[in-house]
C-alpha cells in the first residue's frame, strides 16, 4: 500500500476567487502525486474560505481521486494550560461572529494558532503545505499556520489567483 500525502491546507476566510483551492487540488491529482491523498485543513467556516471550498469538493468530487478530507477545527470555547489567566485574555464575540464558532460568548484567541500548530505536527506529518492566502487581506491565520508549516521543514507554497 502507498502511503498518502498529506497536504496542508490553510487560507482566507472570505476567498474572492474560491474556486482555486479545489482546481490546485484536482490539478495535484491529476499532474503531480499518486496514491491516497489528504487534505488537512482548519475547517474554518465561511461559504467561501479555502477550508469550506476544499472541504466541498472533496466530498462532491474529490474523493473519486481518492482525496479525503482530515478536518481539525479550532478549539475556540478552551484555554490551554498556558494561557494567560489574567482577565483581558479571553475575547467577547461580536454579535453575528461566525469566525469562532463555539458554545460560549467569549473565546480564547490562541485557539488558532495552537490548532495551526497541532495540524503541522499529527502524524502522519503534511508533506506539503498549500496556502491560500487573500491578496490585500492581513492573513493572520494563513500567514501564522504557513510560518509553522516552514518551520517544521514542510515545503509551502503560496497560492493567489
């Protein structure tokens, strides 16, 4: 059996041009790789972030190239232990947020990050890191989750329409 390769897969939130993430990821299939393939990806919400388009085609289409989808939303209702416990550290939603998902009305803003991080180092390790990132955006999450993948040693492309 051949091992998959596990693409790393982060961008915006609010894609202008949505439809790049799933023709990379057809185009990856079909040029470049053989075998299983799986996209990691934040499942960040939005009709059109790269999470949701990818998310979208795989289980439309993708999966027919034997592409599965490995999801790792955000913890956003949860501190870690080495959170800061001093008041302020914790966000309050603004009404109709739906950037941080979660049960509460408040959430810890390192839940990205630490979820970037984790998503760099599961096992089996991306061997590729794809990001998407919004051209005139500040691309905070993108940016951080490609800064982490290029430290762990995974090759990271950027990609923009």
């Amino acid at each position: 059996m051949i091992d998959p390769t596990v693409i790393l897969l982060a961008g915006g939130r609010e894609l202008t041009e949505p439809g790049i993430v799933p023709a990379t990821l057809y185009d990856l299939r079909v040029n470049v790789l053989d075998g299983p393939i799986i996209v990691r990806h934040g499942a960040c919400p939005g009709e059109t972030s790269a999470d949701q388009a990818a998310s979208d085609w795989i289980n439309e289409i993708g999966w027919r190239y034997g592409i599965t989808e490995d999801p790792m939303p955000a913890d956003w209702d949860h501190c870690a232990p080495n959170c800061p416990t001093a008041p302020g550290h914790r966000r309050r939603k603004k009404p109709g947020d739906v950037a941080h998902p979660g049960l509460l009305p408040d959430y810890c803003p390192a839940a990205g990050p630490r979820r970037n991080h984790a998503m760099t180092i599961k096992a089996p390790q991306p061997t590729w890191a794809l990001m998407f990132p919004e051209p005139g955006q500040p691309n905070y999450g993108t940016n951080n989750c490609a800064r982490l993948a290029e430290a762990a040693g995974i090759p990271t492309k950027r990609i923009t329409p």
